[in-house]
C-alpha cells in the first residue's frame, strides 16, 4: 500500500459536476479559506505559510514563505501568477486551471493578502484556450460574489485581479522572461542578480511570482492550518505533491499525492497509480522531472519522490512531470526530440543556449538517421560542456537562465546511460529501434 | 480589414484600462486582432501600437517571438499537433504522418482550399491524453488517426462550430466587471484609460459548458 491516506489538498474537487462553477466552489468549501485570511492580519497569513512550509510548485523548490519574506518593502507590489505550464510532459496546472479556477483565484487572493499585493495578474498560457475561458468566468462569478474588487466580503479590503493571455513561448514560465512578456516585449529573461523579482518585478516593482499549484494549496492551507499541512509529507517536502505521470505505463494521468511517501516504483508500478509499464514491456529510463532533468535508469527505481531524495541523485524534482520510457523506446530519438525542443524554444539571448541547442539538434539528428559518426559522442559532450562546464548537476550555468543547462540533461545522461545504443546507431548506419527514422517538420513534401 | 473595428478597439480600450501601463495590454491587443482577421495584418499591428503608444517595429518585435502569432494569412483551422516527448512515446510522429497525407500538406502548410494549417507543435500539456492535437488551440486527446479524421470530417461539415471558434478567437468570455487598474500604484507615465467608477465594463458572461475531451485524472480507472 504505497498510497496513503492523505487528504487531497488541490485537486479534491476534480471530477465533481461543473467543478469550475461557482455554485460548485461555494458548495465545497469555496472562498472559505479567504474569508477566514480575511479575519487574520496578512502577517499572520503568512506565518501559517511558513509553518506549512510549502515549497513552489513551479520546478525550483524554493520555500513560498521565504520567497513572499524576501520582498522588497516597496508601493507598489504586484503579484503575478504563473500558469504558463510548457515543461514537456507536465500537465497538472493545465488541470488545475480549467477544473477549478476558482481554487487557483482564492489561492492568489489570500496570497495577494498576505504580501500586501496591490494587484494580481494570473497569466495563463495562451494555448489554454479552455483555461482561459473558465478563468474568466470565474473571475466575472467572483467579482459578483464579493470575493474580488472592492471591499471584498466587507472586509475592506479590494484588489483587482487580471487574466492575462501568453502567446505560445516555453521560455516565458521563467519567472522573469514572464515578467518581461507581461510587460508587452520579447519573453527574454532577465539577468539575475539584480533583476530578482521580489526586488525587482514587473514595471520595475517588487513583484512576487508563484505558481498555479503553489497558489492552489493556499485555502487549504489557510483553512486548515500550516501545522496541518506541514504533518503531511516529510523533511522539507510537505504536504501534497500533483505528480504528472505520462510516457508508457498503463494509467498515466496526475495523481495528487503525499509529498516524500512514494517512490518511483511505486508511482510506475502500483495499480491504484501507473499500474505498470504498458503492454507488458520494461522499463528503461525514467525521466524524473520534466525534460530539463538529467534522466534515470532503473537502478533508481527506489529514489522517493521528494525534491532532496531525487536531487540527492543527481537529477530534479522539477515540475514533478514523470515519464517511464519501456524498452522498445530509442534512447537516441527520444534524447533527439527533447533537444530539438530547447533549439526551437530557446529566446537567442545567449550564444551558448542559441548556437549549442542547434547543434546538438543537428549532431544527434544525424546519428538517429544513422550518419553519425563515433566522434559525435565526444562532440555532443563537449558542446554541452560548452553550454554547461563540467555537465554536472546541478549545472553549471553560462546563460541569462537555466534553459540553457537543460539542453544537456537528456542527451549527456543519454550518452552516459545508454552509450552502446548511441554506438549501435553509429556502427549499425540505422536506428536499431522501429521507427527506424525521424521525421522533420518541412521535410516531407506530400 | 486591418485596423480595429471600432467595437474592437472599444474592447482594445478596456484591455488597456485593466494594467497600469499600457503597453501590458499589447499581447492581449494582438489576439485581439488575431481573432478580427484571423492573423496579424500590418495596419493592425500598426493600430495596436498607436493604442498602446508603440512604433510598428516595437509591435512586430514583439509578435514575431510568440508561436501562436501568424503575420501571414493561415487556415480556417489550425490543427498543431503535438510531438513532444510523452506525445511521440504514443504514435504522435505517426500521427502527424497520416495528417501530412490526410490534409496534403506538411507541417507549416496550409491546404488549397484554405480551410486547414497543419502544425508540428511542443508540448501542450495534456500529457495524460496522448497524443493530443489542438484545433484553432481547442483540445483533443487520445487522437488516433480514425479519430484525426473524424474531426477533419467534422470541422468540414461544420458540426464543431461550438467546440472550435474561429482561428484567433482566444477567449470567448469578456470581464464583466473590474476595477480601474489601481490607480494608486500605477505608474504615472503611462496610465491606463479608466474604467467607469460603478466597475462596469460590458455585458456578456459566457460560461461554457463544453469540455471537447475527458481527462483521466486522480483516482479514475483507466
């Protein structure tokens, strides 16, 4: 029994008829995290967070508490959330905001209460067509609700909150390149020091930036108290974690579970969870984070899904995206795609990120065509030491921002943990693995 | 076609008035034009930027980096489907090949009759239902290619009017109400346009009702 029996904190209404109405909130436990925020000073508020000691959702880890503590004591303070999930394979804030988008605006609300936030700006990935509709509505029913705008459930207290829509850019989920897109310009990330965001956000404020499922636990977290959040999970890694699970097991989907409890062999292989690897094939590789973690093989099965434990091997929690690849799967195409993925997503900023995303793309394009030659693998890796000295993790960084030391993280730990494959695509002049080519956008004329 | 309807730029007003400064309110002006013509003209753009105080360049620099902007005119669909790792691991290569040969055309093109744009997109983020595709950015899981080719019958013959509006149109549910970007803390240099002092902006809540495709989630059996 791997699952336990810890409450579900940000997905419990997921499922239920119309849970993105708000006839539905208000008949679970709706805005009633807010209204009881509204009864404590924001100080307070914030104490509980840090009690629970949340961690951000987002991929980095760091402590939601300390983060709202570092802020600049300044007027204005935005608070912008971040709902531009694009980390392939990662797909739990696309959930959380089309299923329950009032979750995810009470969650802003109290955190804008606690940070003393004169405005919200929830900006939601462009593509979430769906997400952004349901938010909107949401937003019109909070409005008419009392719970945003003015003097909010009587309080005295008003803020406005605004949907803002991407535009279809992976790099703008980092916190700064959002910033950047929210301000009307390129998504180029910022360079940090000093464009920190709590020093130094949006239009030159202090600006906090936390996630959808950050935010998401909130009213729960408020409700119920930081002591009752912090007695789920273990070590820093408390509460509850939304884990999405994709690639080849049997029952992929997200699973709401309790923070550091469950391995990696559990999630893949219990029934109640990935129930195993589908038709009946092996596991190979994991990748235990989304596509910008080094990836695993099946000697780390045993690794529980905590942020210290995964990070205690070499890789990251990240996103909390994890995809099982069987053993029919070529490591080489798989490692191609992920690369070609930053190459095309990279802002062209810095010329390590710019030029070595595409020449990775190129030299492993060619070793899956099967024209590769045995020195692409020494090349591979000192293009990616070139990107990040040392290719070690956590990562060196040469770049504005950490996409750049993620483009090694699938193609070196491939070549590391799947060499005689590279080799057999080399020595063999084809892909061992049916389909035995890849195809490229443009490349086909029908 | 090209500049704002004056109904649109209406609407382009109260986008404005929502940020404290106005250039915020470009990307949402651009989906805005997006969904007036169907992409981005450049007198459009050029309007956009004179709303929120921009030359054309400063327009154009900021769309031509966003994927889902199209400077030229596109299909009346455009199917992106996604080829991303957990979309590739279940057949999303084999299923862009059989869209290339069902539509007739490669990724990027846009068939004869003007009704579809085929895309190779990244991850859209409904990894649980792959391999997913998304029309005019309307979702579709678990699409094999029988499915693929319902849809494409389906678009043609016009029974997914409901589920799928028209390229462009992002976001069919306007703010009702809101407050005046707060005002207090907006940068003087350059303020938004005001929003009445009662909060009201426009009629026209749209809740929706539709959900294209059911998402396996927590503790559903497969």
């Amino acid at each position: 029994m791997t699952v336990t029996d810890a409450p579900k904190i940000v997905t419990r209404r997921i499922g239920l008829e119309r849970s993105w109405t708000l006839e539905s909130y208000l008949a679970n436990d709706g805005y009633k995290g807010l209204r009881k925020a509204l009864t404590m000073t924001p100080e307070q508020v914030h104490d509980q967070v840090n009690t629970a000691n949340l961690l951000g959702r987002g991929g980095a880890g760091f402590e939601a508490g300390r983060k709202w503590g570092m802020l600049a004591k300044s007027d204005p303070v935005y608070l912008v959330i971040n709902g531009d999930e694009s980390e392939p394979a990662t797909f739990k804030d696309h959930m959380l905001i089309e299923e329950d988008p009032h979750q995810l605006i009470e969650g802003a609300l109290i955190c804008a209460y606690a940070v003393r936030a004169d405005q919200v700006f929830l900006f939601i990935r462009g593509e979430f067509a769906l997400g952004l509709e349901r938010v909107s509505s949401a937003l019109n029913e909070a409005y008419a609700h009392g719970a945003v705008g003015r003097d909010i459930f009587g309080s005295g207290w008003s803020i406005d909150v605004v949907v803002h829509p991407g535009a279809g850019a992976y790099i703008c989920g980092e916190e700064t390149a959002l910033l950047e897109s929210l301000e009307g310009k390129r998504g180029f990330p910022r360079i940090k020091p000093p464009f920190f965001p709590a020093a130094i956000g949006l239009y030159g404020a202090p600006t906090i930036v936390n996630n959808v499922e950050t935010v998401a636990n909130l009213p729960w977290v408020t409700l119920e108290g930081g002591d009752a959040f912090a007695a789920l999970g273990e070590g820093r890694s408390k509460g509850t974690k939304l884990l999405a699970l994709s690639g080849d097991v049997v029952r992929p989907g997200n699973y709401e579970l309790e923070f550091a409890k469950v391995t990696f062999r559990d999630l893949l292989f219990d029934p109640q969870l990935g129930g195993g690897i589908r038709d009946g094939n092996d596991l190979k590789c994991i990748i235990p984070g989304g596509v910008s973690a080094p990836w695993f093989g099946t000697d780390m099965l045993d690794v529980t899904l905590a942020n210290e434990d995964i990070a205690a091997h070499g890789s990251m929690a990240g996103s909390g995206a994890v995809t099982p690849m069987d053993h029919t799967r070529c490591m080489v195409r798989a490692a191609w795609r992920i690369s070609r993925f930053f190459h095309r997503e990279s802002c062209g900023q810095c010329t390590p990120c710019r030029e070595g995303s595409g020449w990775v793309e190129k030299i492993m394009e060619r070793i899956e065509h099967g024209a590769g030659r045995e020195s692409d693998l020494d090349l591979l890796m000192d293009v990616c030491d070139g990107i990040s000295p040392g290719v070690a993790w956590p990562p060196a960084q040469t770049t504005i921002c950490v996409l750049g030391p993620s483009i090694p993280s699938s193609v070196a730990w491939g070549i590391r943990l799947f060499r005689d494959e590279f080799l057999a695509h080399i020595r063999q002049g084809r892909c061992p693995f049916p389909p035995d080519r890849i195809r490229i956008a443009g490349s086909v004329s029908v | 076609m090209a500049r704002l309807t004056p109904e649109n730029e209406q609407r382009a007003r109260q986008l404005i008035a929502l940020y404290p400064v106005r250039r915020s309110a470009l990307i949402p002006l651009l989906h805005l034009l997006q969904e007036q013509d169907g992409y981005l003209t450049a007198d459009g753009m050029a309007h956009a930027g004179q709303l929120v105080g921009l030359t054309t360049a400063e327009v154009r620099g900021t769309a031509s980096f966003y994927d889902m902007f199209h400077t030229e005119p596109v299909g009346r669909y455009v199917v992106a489907v996604c080829t991303n790792i957990a979309c590739m691991l279940s057949g999303a290569y084999e299923l862009l090949e059989h869209a290339e040969e069902r539509l007739g055309v490669a990724p990027g093109g846009t068939t004869a009759d003007g009704n579809f744009t085929l895309e190779d997109a990244e991850c859209l983020a409904l990894c649980g239902n792959a391999p997913c595709l998304t029309v005019n950015w309307r979702f579709f899981g678990d699409v094999d290619t029988a499915r693929f080719d319902r849809i494409v019958d389906d678009l043609v013959a016009g029974n997914l009017v409901e589920q799928v509006p028209a390229h462009g149109t992002l976001n069919r549910v306007q703010r009702s109400v809101g407050l005046q970007a707060s005002g207090a803390t907006a940068h003087p240099a350059s303020p938004g346009g005001a929003i009445p002092a009662d909060g009201i902006l426009a009629a026209g809540d749209h809740p929706l009702e539709e959900r294209p495709t059911p998402r396996r989630s927590v503790g559903e059996t497969a």
